[in-house]
C-alpha cells in the first residue's frame, strides 16, 4: 500500500486535457507524490481520457492516483485508489469494487463519528475539512484543527486535511496532526506551480525536523 502523506495536489476543472497535464506534471516536479483527479464538469468520455494520462503522467513520476468519487472509473484505468464523498457509494462496495491493494479515502468533514465508521469499514485514509474558507467549495462545513490529532490517535490511519488550504496556513495543520494536505487552488492557481509545491513539500520537512 502507497504511503498517504505530504502535499496532495487536488486537480482543477479543466476540458483542457494539454494543460492539465502540464499543470500537473509541475505539480510532481514539484515534489507532490500524491494526486487527485478530480473534475466535476467533465463528460464521462472526457474524464476517463484525463484519467488515464494523468495514470500515465503519475506512474512515470512514482506518484499515487486517486480518482475522486468514480469507483468504476478508478477501476478503468487501474488508479491506486479513489476517494469518497458522502454521496458516494459505502467503502465497503468500493472495496469489493477495487480489490485489497487499492487505496480508498473518505471524506469525514467536521464529524469524527463518520470518521471511525468509515475505519471500521476499512477506510485507508481518512479526510477532514474544510479548515478555511474555499472558493471550491464556499459552503462546505468548517473543521477544527483539534479533530486532527484526535483522529490520528483514535483510528490509526493517515489523516488529510482540505479545504482553503495555502502555504501561510498548511504548516499549522501540520503540526496540528495532518498526514497530508489536499491542495487545489494554491496549488494549480500558483504563478510558479513547481515551485509551489516545493514550497508545501518543504513544510513537511520543517515540521519533521
């Protein structure tokens, strides 16, 4: 099983299939090893062709894919994972949809309840947020940073932290007990989107030292 942690690089919606990839392909010459595919705009013939290039994209770079939402999909083009919503299908059914060996995340928003009920149901990760403010999902519910570390040491599994996340506020969640940190609009929005991710990758390294 892959290893969840560092910076996770959440795609934008993009009928550009070019320029994600090479958005993307900064993003992991940047250090990310973990990535998203997320596009809630795209047709199913289009999702599964930016599927699996950025399958490609990622397996030349040894980097993790994680199909948001689209157990089928993930299934396609044989992704390392995928993540769940609330809803989306139980992790139990994606498992049996995916196999042993894949990664199944789930997201638990401000509810560590739901959190421990998708361990049980033999979640790999789980994801918690939103943190702060995010022009993704504006309306999305707020976490505290304390749910954290309180998950980290009630279910033993990787904990990722999302939601309006950038690299003035990444490094507290950190410490606060995040494995990993989602990131989308600092990320692909960046000027430099290589250097941004090297500039999250590195508060890792901070915060481990």
């Amino acid at each position: 099983m892959k290893t969840i942690s560092g910076l996770y690089a959440v795609t934008p919606d993009l009928a550009d299939t070019a320029l994600l990839l090479a958005r993307t392909q900064a993003a992991l010459a940047g250090g990310a090893r973990l990535l998203q595919y997320r596009n809630k705009t795209a047709d199913e013939n289009l999702r599964r062709g930016q599927a699996a290039a950025l399958g490609e994209l990622c397996r030349h770079h040894g980097a993790t894919l994680i199909i948001n939402d689209h157990v089928e999909l993930a299934r396609e083009v044989d992704a390392d994972g995928v993540h769940l919503g609330a809803d989306d299908v139980a992790a139990t059914a994606a498992r049996t949809r995916l196999g042993r060996g894949k990664i199944i995340g789930v997201s638990c928003y401000n509810d560590l309840t739901r959190a421990q009920f998708a361990a049980a149901q033999g979640a790999d990760y789980v994801a918690f947020g939103s943190f702060f403010a995010s022009s993704v999902k504006p309306g999305a519910v707020r976490a505290p940073p304390s749910i954290l570390q309180a998950a980290r040491q009630q279910l033993r599994l990787p904990v990722v932290a999302i939601g309006g996340i950038t690299l003035d506020n990444a490094g507290d969640l950190i410490a606060a007990g995040a494995d990993a940190v989602a990131v989308l609009s600092a990320l692909f929005a960046a000027r430099d989107i290589e250097a941004a991710a090297r500039k999250f990758c590195r508060l890792f390294e901070v915060n481990a030292a």
